[in-house]
C-alpha cells in the first residue's frame, strides 16, 4: 500500500520511530535479545526480594488455589521472596512454607478478587498489587519487573 512505502521511507529519515532497533525482529537476534531481557527481570526481581516480599490471598475452601500455591511458593524460593499466604477461610494451603488467618490484612489492602498477590515492603509498610487470579511464572516475573520500575521511576520523581 502506499501508506506502506511512505511509512518504511519515513522510518529511513526518522529512526527513532522504528520498533525494530530497540525491539529485533530476526529470529536469530530476538532469542539473544529475549534472553537478555529475561536476565535483568530475574535480577531485578532478587534485588526487590532484599527489601519487598509477598502476601499471597486466597481461598483454602477453593481447589484451584491450592493447585496453584505450589507455583506462587515456587516462584517466592526462586527469586528470594518471603512468603506469607493469607487464608481468607481458615482453611491453609499445604503447598505454602508460611500460612496465616486473614486478620483484616485484605480489607486493609482492599482485596476484593482472589487470589491476590501482594507486593509489600514491611519497613515502608507500603503495598502493591502485583497480581490477580492464576497466572504463570514468567508473568508473575513480568509483573514483578513493572513493579519494579514503577517504584524506581517514583523514587527518581
């Protein structure tokens, strides 16, 4: 299309505006480039574990979220995080190293949806969504680099 070729010579005068120096499109270089990308999400996730650490809301009564304790606790020893799962019910899931009651943390923190996990940092008492529902490693990984990045971009401002 038109559009098209004008856009590609644009891109020639204005590099800038081209996705594909920052973000490659070559097979060969975006496994490098993914590779690299995973490293500095998995070193920052250990250096907010010094600091930060998880509370981890659910349903004991609920099977999907004693399926999925396993894979947050798993997550947690990974990078460094303490973990606390917090049992909305009073029913703990087995497959978390540290479980207590909910003590009026959720409502403190406004948790309405489960399960939730929670990025807190006990000497600022600050707390950061970092997640809702089941979600896999590597996006409970990618949500740990945002939070990351927010909380570096708020200390800068």
């Amino acid at each position: 299309s038109l559009f098209a070729k004008q856009w590609q010579k644009t891109l020639l005068y204005y590099p800038q505006y081209n996705y594909a120096i920052s973000h490659p499109i070559d097979a060969s270089i975006r496994e490098a480039y993914e590779e690299n990308n995973r490293h500095l999400e998995e070193v920052a996730a250990r250096t907010l574990s010094h600091t930060w650490g998880l509370l981890f809301f659910y349903r004991g009564e609920n099977p999907l979220a004693l399926q999925y304790a396993p894979t947050v606790q798993s997550f947690a020893d990974r990078y460094g995080f303490a973990l606390i799962g917090v049992s909305m019910d009073g029913k703990k899931a087995p497959g978390l190293s540290h479980n207590q009651m909910n003590h009026g943390q959720a409502q403190h923190l406004h948790i309405q949806y489960l399960p939730a996990l929670v990025l807190v940092n006990p000497k600022t008492q600050k707390a950061i969504p970092l997640a809702y529902g089941y979600l896999s490693s590597n996006q409970l990984l990618k949500a740990v680099n945002t939070a990351s990045h927010d909380l570096q971009r708020r200390s800068h401002s």
